[in-house]
C-alpha cells in the first residue's frame, strides 16, 4: 500500500513518474519571436544600419547575440507579427543601399523601415544563434506569387532567376527555411477575414506552395475556438495542407507591470496556466476535425505577458506609457508566470509542436532589453527562468504528481513542478512556489533512478516586483540551492515566495 504522505501549511511532496514518459520536448517549444515592431529588429538585434553601432557580428549585436545563444534560441519567427501581413519580401534583398524605405506597419505602430535587416540578413541571425528560421509570409497584402518567390528564392535547388539571384546576393546553397506561415492574425490586422473566408485564401496559398516545395511545413492561422473549429471544418479534405494550426495567447489581466495588487499577482499567474487548457481545447478540436486520421500540430507562437502600460489602449484604468512602444517592465512575477506556462508546453508535448515567447529583445515579454540607440543591454527575470529550463530542451517530459500541499486563489497548486529526462539516468526538474509571501518546504520523490546529490539553481527576489535594469542587471539572478535528503526518503528543498529552481541530477 502506499503511504499518502501529509503535509502542513508551507509544505508539498511532489513525485516523478518516471515510469510513464509524456512525450519529447521539442526544442521548438523554446521559440522566441522577433517582429519589425519598435526596437526589436532595429536596435535591438538589428544595428548593422547605425552610423556609430555597438561590437556586432554581421551586424546583429554582439551581447545580444551572445546572451541569445546561451539561452538557447533554437527557433526564430520572422519578420511579423501584424508586420508580416505588409512586408514585401524583395524589398529586403540585393544592395543595401538600393533597397527602398518603407513604412512598416504593426498593430497601430508604425516604423522607418530602411530594409536593411532583410532576408540575408535574417536567416544569418538564425545561423549564428543556431535557430531553425520560421517565416511569416503576407497574406494581407501579398499574393500566392509573390510567397511562392520567397519560397523558391529561399529552398530551391534547381536554377531559376530567383535562384540565381539569392546566388548573387550571397547565398550558393538554399537556406531550406522549413517552417512558413500563411499570414499571421488574419482575423484581425492580417485582413479580418472570417473563418470561412480565410479558409479559401489558405488553400490557394498552400496549394501553390507546395508545389514549389512540398517539404516546407505549412502554418495555417488560428484564433480562439470557435474560428478554428470553422476553419477546419472548412478546410475538409484541404486539411492535408495544413501542418501547424497558429493560436496566440497573451495574458492581459495581471493589472500594473510593477504596482500590481496581490489579487492581481495571482490573476496573471492563473492566466499563465490556463493557457495549456488553451492548447488543450485546441487539440481536441484538431482530433475532431481529423478524425484522428491527420496530424496537425499546435503552433503557439506567440505567447507571453502584454501589460497595460504597453497596449495602446491600456487596460483596468491603467493608461498606456507614451509614446507607444510596446516595452513594458518584466518582473519575477512575469518570469513565474513563464515558468508555469513552460510545464504546460512540457505537458502537451505530444500536441504542441512550437511555441515562441513574444518578442525575443525589448517587446512585450522580452527576455532581452537593450537602451535606446546601441546602449547597454540586460536581461530580464524571464530570461534567467528560461536558462533553468534548458536542461529540459529535447529531453523526454516525465509526469509530476503533487501528492500533497496546499492551494494558492485560483485553486491552483501552490507548489507545482515539471521534469524530463535525456534518458541516461540524468533528470532535471524544476520546481516553483507560487505563492506571494509564504516559502515552501518541497520534497521530490521518484527520483531514485538518477545519480547523487543534484546541482540546484534557485531564482527568486525580495519581492514579485522585482526586476532588472541597466542600473541593477543582476538584482534578480539565479543562485545556488541548497539541497537536502535522499533519493531513498525524498530530496528536500526550502522555496522562498514567489520562486523557482531547477535540480539536475547527473547520469548515474
Ligand atoms: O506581438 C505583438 C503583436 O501581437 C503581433 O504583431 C500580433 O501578431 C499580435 O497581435
């Protein structure tokens, strides 16, 4: 019989189940996105077109690029966003100075778009960050012809002019971009197309496209359930052509960035885990659609925290920081909150085949800031919690079960966890303690199988307001762990509030 452990206030047993693997975790889901939108592409990443840049490599910044890859980035979205929906590719290819001066277009926002972050350019950053490049094409203000060329610029072999001209700009071999989206939010900015509208746009699209490359996985244009479940039924038997279905999911509702309540703190975090019942409900609509016949993935890819002071509409009274820039703050709380989402995307490992945290340097949910014009780059609590999960990318999911502890506003445990395994006896888990003020003591059992005392990292602040900034860049910082117990009676950990922390235990 096994035992049922109790626990008092501030306690929680979580178990491993080792015994029964989910699924692998796709470097896929540790995406991240960078659109023409403020200082994310130019100056942010891009300053290959500043009279006086900072050190950069081929133009994108050198700190930047360093902190990107150690984080990983294995997977890059590219170059909207909303953006995506007026950009004309060939207007970023050939003689930089040649290339023409545009308005560039997101959400409201417009930017100077001197195109000389284009194509190149791009898939360059892809190569020095090891990232798989994911290219949303324009549906808004395109034509199949015009996203078939960037295709076959793009991954075509054979020699055509449009192959002889990525020659001629720099590029001999193809890229072989293998993802590619067919417009981005096209039941909004993307056109407000409805869902029966969208659905013969797609087909035609996705129609000529594979025909220019039939290995290029196609990403058709999702939105809540109600718009999918008519998309796909309208599809009917067009949905071989659709390889990822796109949803996004922004948590709009944790009230101020940084003077936030404590009702609030818990809304935002609640949000974060509601967002896999999202991919759930996403995932059953597909098996529906299908019949179970087909696989279509769940691309989430864009997801993260927009807090009022960065929409430009504000939100609960709280009114938007001027001028627009969609830069917010990013606090503890907001690297919690991306923390939960991750052991969702772990969860749902088998469905969820990409997700990318919206943007990857200074927008929104940025892991990356950089001051305005070249200056000094830091990086958020977000960034820090995306490291502790690295040892988890590629790795095969293991269950958690919470075996006891108590539950934070929202009903959701206060003490929740995920863990993977490469296979050679190794584990990783991570752990966090939602709750605002109390610390937990957490013990981890099912985890005999791997070896001796793991190496703990803990990320945490005095308080969930915390953050970052060019004057403190390590104010919050991950430390060591201490660990106690065994792998015979549980190992033990103390998580203060609002916290979390990554054990690696090394292959026996
Ligand atoms: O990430 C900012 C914007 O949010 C994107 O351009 C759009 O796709 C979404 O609405």
């Amino acid at each position: 019989m096994t035992e049922t452990p109790t626990t008092r206030a501030g306690e929680a047993v979580l178990t491993v189940r080792a015994e029964a693997p989910i699924g692998t975790i796709s470097p896929r889901l540790y995406g991240h996105f960078a659109e023409h939108i403020g200082r994310c592409c130019y100056d942010g990443l891009w300053v290959g077109n500043m009279a006086d840049p900072p050190a950069h490599q081929d133009g994108f910044r050198t700190d930047v690029v360093e902190a990107l890859r150690a984080l990983p980035v294995p997977l890059l979205r590219w170059p909207g966003g909303c953006y995506a929906d007026h950009y004309h590719w060939h207007d970023g290819i050939g003689p930089t100075a040649s290339r023409p001066r545009r308005l560039g277009m997101s959400c409201g926002f417009t930017v100077e778009d001197d195109n000389s972050l284009g194509t190149h350019e791009f898939l360059q950053l892809c190569a020095l960050l090891g990232a798989e490049p994911y290219l949303a094409g324009n549906v808004g203000t395109g034509s199949p012809q015009e996203l078939c060329d960037w295709l076959e610029y793009c991954n075509q072999t054979l020699d055509t002019d449009l192959t002889r001209a990525r020659r001629a700009n720099g590029a001999f071999a193809p890229f072989n971009v293998p993802l590619w989206g067919v417009g981005n939010e096209n039941w909004g900015c993307g056109g407000n197309y409805d869902p029966t509208t969208y659905p013969h746009e797609y087909r035609r699209y996705a129609t000529m496209l594979r025909h220019v490359d039939a290995s290029a996985e196609l990403v058709a244009c999702g939105e809540e359930d109600a718009w999918n479940v008519e998309l796909l039924a309208a599809l009917g038997k067009h949905l071989p052509l659709v390889d990822h279905l796109s949803i996004h999911r922004y948590w709009f509702e944790g009230g101020a960035e940084t003077a936030f309540t404590d009702d609030k703190y818990y809304r935002l975090l609640q949000q974060a885990d509601e967002t896999e019942q999202f991919v759930v409900s996403t995932a059953a609509i597909i098996a529906d659609a299908t019949g179970g016949r087909q696989k279509i993935g769940i691309a989430l890819d864009e997801w993260g925290v927009w807090h009022p002071e960065a929409r430009r509409l504000g939100r609960d009274g709280i009114p938007p920081r001027q001028p627009i820039s969609f830069e917010q703050a990013g606090t503890m709380r907001d690297a919690l909150a991306a923390g939960i989402a991750l052991e969702g995307f772990h969860r749902q490992c088998n469905v969820l085949t990409m997700a990318n945290l919206a943007q990857v340097v200074n927008i929104l949910h940025a892991p990356v800031m950089t001051e305005p014009g070249g200056g000094p780059m830091w990086l958020t609590p977000t960034y820090h919690v995306l490291r502790l999960h690295a040892p988890h990318i590629g790795a095969t999911a293991l269950p958690v079960e919470i075996e006891a502890g108590d539950t934070v506003p929202g009903g959701f445990s206060t003490v929740s966890g995920t863990a993977s395994t490469h296979g050679n006896g190794d584990m990783a888990i991570t752990v966090i303690n939602r709750h605002l003020t109390r610390g937990s003591q957490v013990t981890l059992r099912g985890i005999a199988g791997a070896g001796g005392v793991p190496r703990a990292q803990l990320l945490t602040a005095d308080s969930p307001r915390a953050q970052n900034s060019i004057a403190t860049p390590d104010a919050v910082a991950p430390v060591s762990l201490a660990v106690g117990g065994d792998a015979a009676t549980g190992w033990r950990i103390e998580l203060p509030p609002h916290a979390i922390a990554t054990l690696q235990f090394a292959p026996r």
